[in-house]
C-alpha cells in the first residue's frame, strides 16, 4: 500500500528545513530593529515616536495575522504542518499558497484533498511553491537600490507629491487585490464591502468622538467582521 503523502510531509526532516526557515526570518527581524533603533537615536526620534510606532505596528497586524491562522488551518490540511508553518511563516501569502496547492496538483491532473494527491503532486506542489517564490527575490536583490532614484524621477523634483505617490501605490495594490471580489459576485464580495464598510465608521467615530485608539484597531476590527460576515452566506 502506498504511503500516504502527509505522513512524509509530516515527518522530521520536513520540520528541521521549516525551523531553519523560520530562525532566519526570525535573525532577520531582531538585526532590522536593531539597526532601526540605533538609526532613529541617530536622526533624533524620541522615545515617544518609538514606542507609539511600535504599538500601532502591533495593533494593524493582528487583522491580517488573523486572516494569516485562518489560511495556516486549511494549509496544514492540504500540505502538512512543517510546510505550512514555513511557507506562512516567511510569506504569510494564503492566497499565494493555496493558489500554488492547486496549480501544482492540476499540472499532474489531481485535486488537492482527494485520494488522488499522492507523493507526486505533493513533491510537484512544493516545486511550484519554491520556483514561483524566486522571482520576489530576484526582483528585489536587481532592482531595490534602483526603486528609491525611480520614485524620485517619477515625480519630477516635487517632493510634496512623494507621500501622494507612495498612496496611490497602496491604494492600487489593494485595490487590484480587491477588484475581482467585485467583479465575481459571492462571498468574497460580502467580505470586501463590509470590512470597508466598517473601516469608514470606525474612522469617522474616531474623528467624532476624539478616540484615537480606534483608528489604530480600524484595520483589524474591519477584517475580522468582514470574514466573519462572509462566513454567514
């Protein structure tokens, strides 16, 4: 009888490779802030700045990290935990993820979940799942120090237009996110206008009653009531 390919996923080596991953993001982010905070005594940030800088960077991601252990769940289902928690842990992509699940299971003519997935598609999907991944890294090994003179040439000497630029690329980037929850009609839909729904109240409460703290959770609290409202269809 064959073995069943989440019991080789599951296994030790699977977990040391994840462990490794996850120890160099996690040297990454402790020399960044590191150098972050020897770099902001540097340009004369406060303590203040720092602490609430810190605070709302806490508070903004728990929505997303929220969304990040829903996908972890039915990740783990799909690939084992070794490689969930890795691929989450250093992309934190569901969406990237599942899509990689699915594109390499269809590339051998399986669905993810059947008694048909076996070892072959699972090795064919962490290939994909790897290959995909490099051209980030590519592009930001060639072109990062390039991006900063770009953003500078883009808006002609007129620093003032900078921060008006650097929003419109986040809008555009959530937007394209977005754009095909309103296009396609269904639950994702639901999940799109209620989470904006609720950030434009949270927001204006804010304004109205003074409470500051409330535009910090804004992100959080929409995406939370946004996937639970989808989840009601």
């Amino acid at each position: 009888m064959e073995q069943n390919y989440l019991e080789v996923a599951n296994t030790s080596p699977f977990w040391i490779i994840a462990i490794i991953m996850i120890a160099v993001v996690i040297t990454q982010s402790i020399i960044f802030m590191k150098k972050a905070f020897k770099t902001s005594k540097d340009i004369g940030v406060t303590d203040e700045q720092i602490k609430t800088t810190i605070r709302a960077s806490i508070i903004t991601s728990i929505g997303p990290s929220f969304a990040i252990l829903i996908g972890l769940v039915a990740l783990i289902s799909l690939i084992g935990s070794p490689m969930a928690y890795m691929r989450l842990g250093v992309i934190g992509a569901v969406m990237f993820e599942t899509l990689c699940v699915d594109a390499g299971a269809e590339a051998v003519g399986v669905v993810p979940n059947t008694p048909e997935f076996d070892l072959y598609a699972f090795s064919n999907v962490m290939w994909v799942m790897s290959v995909a991944s490099i051209g980030w890294l590519l592009i930001t090994a060639f072109f990062t120090p390039k991006l900063e003179s770009l953003r500078v040439k883009l808006v002609g000497g007129k620093d003032y237009l900078l921060p008006i630029l650097s929003t419109g690329a986040v809008l555009g980037a959530f937007g394209y996110q977005v754009s095909k929850f309103i296009v396609n009609l269904g639950p994702g839909t639901v999940a799109v206008l209620v989470s904006g729904f609720v950030m434009v109240i949270i927001n204006k409460i804010s304004d109205k009653t003074g409470i500051k703290w409330l535009k910090e959770w804004a992100l959080s609290f929409s995406m939370i009531v946004g996937m639970f409202s989808a989840t009601l269809l």
